[in-house]
C-alpha cells in the first residue's frame, strides 16, 4: 500500500459486521475463560492484552498504524513527546551510560538529556547536527548507549544528516534514535537512511487539530542487540518478568517489547483509548494534511523573502538555506509547515527588532499567537516576548532566538488568506 493509503487503512480493519470506525475499547482490563489462557496470556503478552496500563485494543491499532507508516516493526504510544524520549532512552541506558545527541533539538528534550537525565546518572555530550562521522566517533564512549538527533529540529529548523549520525552509531555499536516529529513520515522516513529508533510528539502534526497532548516509539527492528555487544539487558534473562530474554523470545520486536514489559509496567504512561481514537482519525488525513501545510508554507516563505520590512527568512526549502542540500536529500516533498523569519528595524541591525516583532504579531487578525505549532490554523509566537522572555537582546542574539525572530506555523487555510493577513499586518507597521 502507499503512504497515504496505510494512513486510512493501517491498523484496524473491520471484519464482517463490526464497527466502519475503530471502536474505543474503554476497559482497564480484559476477559479470559481459563487459568490457561491467562498462564499463556502471560508467557505470551505480545498475543493479547492483559490491563490498560500496557496495551489496549485501540491503541493497539493506532500503534500497528503508526509502525506502518514508519516502515517499523512495532510502535508503543505514550502520553506525551516527552515520555516517548524518555523511555527511548531509558529502555537503552541506565545510571552511568551515555548519550552522544545532536546540540540543534527541541528545547524540552535538550533540558532532557542536559538537566534530568544527568539526575538519573545518564550523561551526554551534545555535537552539531551536521557533525561528521569522525567527530561523532569522537564523542562516543565505552558506555555509551544511543546516537539521538532530530531530523527538523524544533525550532532551529535545521536538518539532521540521518546517514552520517547513522554510519558512525552503527560503526560503534549503537543505535540511532531520531525525533521524526516535524516531517512526520509523509515527509521522511528516517528507517531508510539507518535510524533504528523513531519517537514522535503526535501531538504537533500527527494530531495536527491542536486536540491531544500524545508521543509514539517506533521500533524499525532493525537493529541487531546481540551482535552490538553492548546491550546485556536485551539479550541475559529479566528477572522482572520471568525470565524472558528480550532477543531470543521477541526477535525485531525486542526492543518495543522490552519498553513495553519495563518502562510502561513500571511508569504506567500509557493513553487512554480516546485519545488513540482521535490520533486514528487525524493520521487518515496526515498525508493529505502535510502536503497542504508544505505548499502553503513553500508560498509564504518565498513571499516574505521578498518583504523590505523582513531581514532573513529561516526555512530549509528555501534556497538560501544552509540547509537546503540536506533538505533536499532527505525532504524532497518538503521539511513540515513552520517557518521563522526575522523582523528589521529598518536600519539593519543583526538580530532585527524586538518591538517591531511585536507589533506585527499584534497587527494580526485571523493568525493567533499560540505556544503551539503543526497546527491546522496558522499560528505565530514572537520568542523574545515569550519562551525567551527573560533574556537580553544581546543573550537573544548569543541564542539564535534573535529580538525579532517570530516563529510562523502554516496552517491549511488557503494561502491566499494567510497572505492577506501578514500583508496588513505588516502595512501597519510603524
Ligand atoms: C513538542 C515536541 C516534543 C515534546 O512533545 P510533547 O508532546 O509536547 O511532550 C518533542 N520533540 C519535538 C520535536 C516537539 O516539537
């Protein structure tokens, strides 16, 4: 099947009578006839569900979607972006391992891997997205556990060189974990270029209607953690759960079984069926949706290159972009639908106008100021004024959060509209 029909038909298919919609299995547990089928239940927990803290016949066929249309072997969802990081992660290392992770990711996972898991005794050392094989050998450790970067990051909008951090991770031993959440797999489907792990917030276009707060870990069961040598706790028996080995009794499927026996068990971070309901129903549209976010965000940003009152516009389609040679081999269709550019001050100072940012967001009337992107309406956020508030211009400008840097998310609005607003808003100004 293509991408866009997986996003329809992927995961639930409706047998002879039941339900067109997948239904919401609103139950924290499951019936069984015997005490053999919940001995088996237990040896085999990959066959069937046991308690909604682990698996769930909704979510279950969201996962199986989602997987699908990553080219995985296996997916588990999780309540958050956040979560879904943390137990990539934590399902590799424990306290006194390592990460080597890409410097230009969102900011939640920087604070991640740079305050909290040190916390938990994971250290990591960050490197530049485009970092080449030999200096990311550099940064790779005895204990090392994981290469992680972003394939666009949020919102520095730079693109990851997924082959070279793949090459050198798997030269070591280790698996690439990969934030696939602005491209989405309409757009990229980091598995082909030799990432092994793919999380997701589904909450940006996954959800894509500003709904459900939601992640996703996707397993490409491609990675070999027997042969890495690295990784005992797949491949020696878990005493937590009887003796399993994760590699001899699950195969490709060893690593989303393992985050599903430990981590979930243990954190009890799993949706609840509604919220996988809404995620199936806005993956039918995410093919359809990111083309629309794509072309609308292509337009916008060519328009506003050419406005005198903008100094720079950030957006690896473009080809002014630094990152448009990646941007073109690994999102040939487009990198997502968010933008930054940066408002002059009409004299050419670096860094543009903090004040005149301001008040073309203010001068706008359909486009909203939201601390959200990826969402179906267009939506600005002026950074200066919010997530970066307490910084001086000069630490603005030190950032790469320029005073006026405005971040712009494309929505499906007709493009026209969009236009016409930003038009106005900008004529206003002072
Ligand atoms: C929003 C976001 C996250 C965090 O996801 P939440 O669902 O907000 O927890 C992680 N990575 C990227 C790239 C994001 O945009």
């Amino acid at each position: 099947m293509h991408l866009d029909t997986t996003a329809i038909h992927g995961g639930y298919q409706a047998k002879n009578g039941e339900p067109r919609c997948l239904p919401i299995a609103l139950s924290t547990t499951y019936h069984y006839d015997t005490t053999d089928a919940v001995a088996e239940l237990f040896d085999h927990p990959e066959l069937n569900h046991m308690y909604s803290r682990i698996s769930n016949p909704t979510c279950a066929a969201v996962e199986q979607k989602i997987a699908a249309l990553e080219g995985g072997a296996a997916a588990m969802l999780t309540t958050s972006g956040q979560m879904a990081t943390f137990i990539a992660v934590t399902n590799l290392c424990h306290a006194g391992d390592h990460c080597v992770v890409s410097s230009s990711i969102y900011g939640g996972t920087i604070n991640l891997f740079s305050v909290t898991l040190p916390k938990l005794g994971i250290e990591s050392t960050f490197v530049s997205p485009r970092a080449t094989k030999e200096e990311i050998a550099a940064a790779i450790r005895p204990n090392t556990k994981l290469v992680f970067g972003e394939t666009v990051a949020n919102p520095a909008l730079t693109v990851l060189d997924i082959e070279t951090f793949a090459t050198a991770a798997h030269e070591a031993g280790l698996p690439l974990v990969v934030d696939n959440t602005f491209p989405t797999p309409a757009l990229c489907r980091p598995i082909e270029w030799g990432a092994d792990i793919i999380v997701h917030s589904t909450t940006k276009y996954m959800d894509g209607h500003a709904m459900t707060v939601g992640g996703v870990v996707v397993d490409s069961g491609r990675f070999d953690w027997a042969a890495s040598g690295r990784f005992p706790e797949f491949t020696e028996p878990d005493e937590s759960y009887h003796g399993t080995v994760y590699t001899r009794d699950y195969g490709k499927i060893a690593f989303i079984m393992k985050a599903r026996m430990q981590m979930m068990r243990d954190l009890g971070v799993y949706p609840p069926a509604t919220n996988a309901f809404i995620l199936n129903e806005t993956l039918e549209t995410l093919p359809l949706r990111m083309e629309r976010h794509v072309a609308n965000a292509r337009r916008v940003a060519a328009w506003l290159e050419d406005r005198p009152e903008v100094d720079s516009v950030n957006f690896p389609d473009l080809p002014s972009s630094p990152d448009h040679d990646l941007a073109e081999k690994y999102l040939p269709d487009g990198c997502c639908g968010v933008i930054s550019f940066v408002v002059g001050d009409g004299k050419g100072t670096q860094g543009g106008s903090r004040d005149r940012a301001a008040q073309l967001l203010d001068g706008l009337h359909m486009i909203s100021q939201e601390v959200h992107v990826a969402d179906s309406q267009t939506c600005v956020l002026h950074p200066a004024s919010s997530t970066h508030r307490q910084l001086t211009d000069e630490q603005l400008v030190a950032a790469g959060a320029w005073p006026g840097l405005v971040r712009l998310s494309c929505g499906l609005e007709n493009v026209e509209d969009i236009l016409a607003d930003l038009e106005q808003a900008f004529v206003a100004l002072a």
